[in-house]
C-alpha cells in the first residue's frame, strides 16, 4: 500500500504545465506537484499542517496550487533587505587568500525511538518498501488501536485517499507514525498521546478488510517498523 509518498505527506504526499516547475528550488523548500495536498506535503516533511499554514501566510490549507514554492523548514530568521543605505565608495584592496573549503557536515544522526505494537492481531502485510510501506494488523472492527510511542497528533482525517480514517503522531523531529483504515478516531489533532494510549479503533474504511495500516517514517521517508517494535 502507498502511503504519502515522497514528494510530507502526496503528488501525501505529475508535472505541471508552467514554465519553470521543473527547475530546483532551495533547501528547506518543496515546490507543489500535480496531486499534492499540504497534510501531505507536511508528513512528507515531518511537520503539521499548521506550521506549513504559519510559513507560507496561507489563509486557506486547502488551496495550494501546482508550481507553488512552500517553505517546509522553520524560518531562520528574516533576511536582510536588499537595497537600505548607500553602500560606501570602495576601497582597493589586495584579495584575500583562498581559504580551504571545509566539507559538507553530516546529518545530525536520528534519535532512537522504540515502539509498542499499535494493535493486537495477525500480521498479514509486511513492509516491502515500494507496495506496502508499513506493515498490515488483522482483527476485529472496534478494536483498540493504541499509540506506538509518545508524541503529539499531527493529523486526523480521511483527505487522503486509499488511507480511510487516518491518524498520524509526530515523535520528535525525526519520525512520526501513521495508523490508517480506522473505525473510529479518538484522537484529537494537537492533543499530546502518551505510548499505549487508545486512539482510534480498528476498522475498513478504504480497505477490503477490516486491519490496521501502520507506518513509521524516519525524515520523511517510509522504513520497516518491526525492528522497531518492542
């Protein structure tokens, strides 16, 4: 099963007809796709729909256009105007020596994270990571369907297609956690949940059976949640 595929969750998560789209844009930028939504735009990235809505002054979350750039990373700081006070008369001066350019630094390394198996049932999906980018839990409509780590609640809903009732948890700034065909959803959007909380029952909702879809993304990107489970 597809979930938010890379680009935050569309399009969560085609190419468009303007000039330019397919030019690159900076880091810390995403520039909309054919088919994207913002919630998915935001998974992929690791943030909410909110901050994405804060960044780029959108007045309406819904409505984001092809070719559009957003900002997915938190402002630094604003920039300094172009264009102030006149610039003094210079002065000649011999250049400075070339200085040693220091490598790329590395990625900061992510932060462990260990998981609660988010429901009881069979395994019946296992993550594959192209058809299926989590693993698929079988039980009964109504059962319980538990947090796998603590986190805050980024997003509930059914916007994205082939996902039902959908509930995902920011962990930390590394990974987040998504619980997909749900019944019921218990959870609430911005509500911090504690490891093994309830939040949602299991169900079919965009499925041919009832099961729970869960995936664990580690900086956007799906990875395999069993090493993870305690």
């Amino acid at each position: 099963m597809r979930f938010l595929s890379s680009a935050l969750l569309a399009c969560l998560l085609a190419a468009c007809g303007t000039t330019g789209s397919s030019q690159p844009v900076a880091a810390g930028y995403y520039r909309v796709k054919s088919g994207d939504t913002l919630y998915r735009i935001a998974v992929n990235h690791g943030r909410s729909v909110g901050e994405l809505t804060r960044w780029n002054g959108l007045g309406d979350a819904s409505r984001i256009e092809t070719g559009q750039v957003l900002r997915v990373s938190p402002p630094t700081g604003a920039s300094r105007p172009s264009g102030g006070t006149a610039s003094k008369p210079s002065t000649t001066k011999p250049a400075p020596k070339p200085s040693r350019i220091p490598p790329p630094a590395e990625p900061a390394p992510a932060s462990g994270i260990s998981l609660a198996w988010p429901a009881k049932g069979q395994l019946v999906g296992r993550f594959d990571g192209s058809s299926n980018k989590g693993i698929d839990i079988a039980g009964a409509a109504g059962d319980p369907v538990y947090a796998a780590a603590a986190g805050k609640v980024v997003y509930v809903g059914r916007g994205i297609r082939s996902y039902g009732n959908l509930l995902i948890i920011k962990h930390n700034n590394d990974y987040i956690s998504a619980y997909a065909h749900n019944q019921t959803l218990i959870a609430r959007e911005g509500q911090s949940v504690r490891k093994g909380q309830k939040i949602a029952t299991m169900g079919d909702t965009a499925s041919n059976r009832v099961k729970l879809h869960f995936e664990l993304r580690l900086r956007g990107k799906a990875v395999d949640p069993l090493p993870y489970l305690d």
